[in-house]
C-alpha cells in the first residue's frame, strides 16, 4: 500500500463568506498542490472540502498520514462522527449536526484509506502547513478576480 503524505486547509474572508481550500499531497518525492474556492460558504466547510478533495485525487486505497490545523475536523471525524451516526446525525443537544453532507462525504472518501490524523497548531511554521494557507487564501482572490472579470 502507497503510503501518502496530505496537508490540508480552509480559508474564509468573512464567515460567511468568500472560502478558498487547499491540499498538498506528497508521494516518493512527487508533490501536487490542489486548490479551489467556493462563495458563500463558511471556513468549517472549507477545511472539510480540502480533505475531501484530497483524498478523492487517489487513485487507489492508501495508507495516509494527514495533517491539519483545524481541531473541527481532526475532532470531529476522530471523536464526533460516530456519536452523530449513531443519533441519525444529531448532536447531543438533539440538533441538526452542521455540514452533515461533507461529514458524510468524508466518511465515505476515508472508507478505502488507512488514515493517520495529525493536527498541528496553525501559523506556527511548519513549511506545508503555511503552503495550504497561502494557496487557500490565493483561491480566494482568484475566486474574486474572475468573478470581477466576469462581470466587466
């Protein structure tokens, strides 16, 4: 089994917002960045995307070491999600669980992977960490330049 390096972020301006995602996914030395943007929408659904998109860029199962500065995810895919599938999707206040349709994504993308989850704090340095910002952030003002392209 490959095994595969991912970092992955969100980003918002405003939330809600303008988002961007990104995702660094490293194999034997080969590294491909993937990046996109999406408006309105919130930085929880955004950090949720750049996983997803992630893993759907592997071709096959996969052993995965994944990294990521948002607590939402590494938590609620770690500790949250089993809880909310076993209450129909609910919290425990009873209440509809947010972004259900990428959980649920997510859940289904991971279930041929072996995935190893590692959080890291966020703007603390680490190289790859700092590249999924920029590249989310930049997705964003792409967003924003072809949409005020497009409305010349």
């Amino acid at each position: 089994m490959k095994t595969v390096v991912i970092y992955t972020d969100g980003a918002c301006s405003g939330n809600p917002g303008k988002g961007g995602w990104a995702a660094v996914l490293n194999y034997q030395g080969h590294t491909k960045h993937i990046s996109g943007a999406e408006d309105p929408t919130t930085n929880n659904r955004m950090e949720l995307t750049a996983v997803i998109r992630a893993l759907q860029e592997l071709k096959e199962p996969c052993e995965i070491d994944l990294f990521t500065d948002s607590q939402y995810v590494a938590n609620g895919f770690q500790d949250w999600l089993p809880g909310w599938k076993k209450k129909n999707w609910k919290t425990a206040a009873n209440k509809p669980v947010a972004n259900a349709d990428l959980w649920q994504q997510l859940e289904t993308e991971t279930a041929r992977h072996t995935l190893h989850w590692h959080w890291l704090k966020g703007h603390a340095g680490d190289p790859n960490n700092e590249l999924v910002d920029s590249l989310a952030r930049e997705a964003i003002l792409k967003k924003e330049l072809d949409f005020n392209k497009d409305s010349l």
